[in-house]
C-alpha cells in the first residue's frame, strides 16, 4: 500500500511547505486535486516535481464530460509530467474507451482511474443519485473501467477488497483514510490504515489528518512507519 497525500490546503505557499518537508520520501504521491490546480495549476506541479523529482502526482480532477472533451483532455494532462489522474466511471464505457485509445498512442501514458462512488455519499444519497445501492453500483462501474482498459478505480476501502478479489492486479485508491481512527469531518466512509491494509487499498488518500496535524511530517513519518508494520 502506498500513501497519497491530499494538498488540499488554502495556498501553494502552504502545500509546497509541506511538499519540501517530505523531501527525502522518494515515491511518495502528491495528489493535487481542485482546489490547488485550479488556483496554481502548471506551475504547482513543476514545482512538486523540482523538490524530488521521484515524487509522483495524482491529478485528481475526475473528468466527466462528453467522449471526445475527455479524451481532449487527458492528452493535456498527459502533457503535465503527472503520474496518474481520474474521471468519473459515470462518464460512461465510450467516454472510457475513446479516451484510454488517445493515450494508448503516447510512448508513455500516466496511470487512468475511475471514480466510484464518492467517499462522502452515504447509501441513502448514492441510491437518490444511481438507482442502486454502492456496494452494488461499485462493482458495475469497476467493471466497465476494466472492460474498457482503465488501470483502476477510486472507491472507499470498504468496496476495495470484493474489487480487488475479482480482478488481481486492478488499482484501487481509496480516499477517506483516518490513519489512526482520527474524525472523519464530512466523510461517511472512513477506515483506518489497517482496514486500508486488510482491504487491499493500494494508494491511501489521506488530506486533512496530514496537514492539519499539529505537526504533518511527524504524522507522515508516523504513518509510513505504520504502513511498513502492518
Ligand atoms: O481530507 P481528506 O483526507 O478527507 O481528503 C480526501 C481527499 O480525497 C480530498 O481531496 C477529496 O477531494 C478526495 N476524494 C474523496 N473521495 C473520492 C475521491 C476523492 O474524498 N471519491
């Protein structure tokens, strides 16, 4: 299980703080979502990458538009030096298809992931939404990511083990990851780093018990040691 920060906080100055201290982590993922892309854009991610360039980037803007704007865009985020970005499995399998067939024409191409459901529905506003229940609508939807050539899906921990199980080798990410029990704020999906762990997580996404630890490198060195023990 590897472990994917969240850089979710109110400005670059902030992240990149916290990006230097983590400086010696070779291979740790940055995951730079809405908030940071759209306020730093190109520039956050050259800069993550001047600190290490061994740091690895999920660029979380899960697409969801029309086939042909997708694949439009997954060929400039493909342009970024990111490792691994997402859309929505709701987009649909053509949306899917002809995006993952734009990049298949790249010498190299970042890691595609689909998002499920996201971890801060509860059942009873998935169903409002999709008609069927998570557990049951997260396995369609991983389905018709793998059918289509994704490499893996976003989903909480608690759908990560059926998914994994049927179909070795899948990624699943899952964000919503208290490591040490901490709040789960507006999440309803939470699981600590040993649930992550049995459930076969392989990227944990943690955001705010990081960085809003009263000390994030202490809790990133805390959560590393945790991961290697488990
Ligand atoms: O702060 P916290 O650990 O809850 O952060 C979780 C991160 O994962 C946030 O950046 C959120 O946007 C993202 N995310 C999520 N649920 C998904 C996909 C992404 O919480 N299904």
């Amino acid at each position: 299980m590897e472990l994917c920060i969240a850089l979710d906080m109110p400005s670059a100055a902030e992240n990149l703080n916290l990006v230097e201290s983590l400086g010696e982590y070779d291979g740790l993922w940055m995951k730079v979502g809405f908030r940071s892309y759209i306020r730093d854009g190109r520039y956050f991610i050259d800069t993550i990458k001047s600190i290490n360039p061994n740091f690895k980037i999920f660029l979380d803007l899960k697409l969801y538009d029309i086939p042909n704007t997708m694949a439009d865009a997954a060929m400039e985020i493909a342009a970024l030096d990111i490792d691994m970005f997402n859309i929505h499995a709701s987009a649909g399998a053509k949306a899917m298809k002809t995006l993952m067939q734009r990049l298949e024409g790249l010498d190299e191409r970042p890691l595609v992931l689909a998002v499920t459901a996201l971890t801060s529905f509860d059942n009873d506003e998935f169903e409002a939404i999709y008609g069927a229940s998570i557990e049951e609508k997260a396995v369609d939807f991983a389905s018709l990511a793998y059918e289509n050539g994704l490499d893996g899906v976003v989903c909480s921990a608690f759908e990560s083990r059926a998914l994994k199980e049927a179909r070795p080798g899948f990624l699943t990410l899952s964000p919503g990851i208290r490591p040490f029990g901490e709040d789960a704020q507006d999440q309803s999906r939470v699981a600590d780093l040993k649930m992550a762990k049995e459930s076969l997580v392989d990227f944990a996404v943690i955001g705010r018990p990081i960085y809003k630890s009263e000390n994030p490198a202490r809790t990133v060195k805390r959560v590393l040691q945790s991961m290697e023990s488990l």
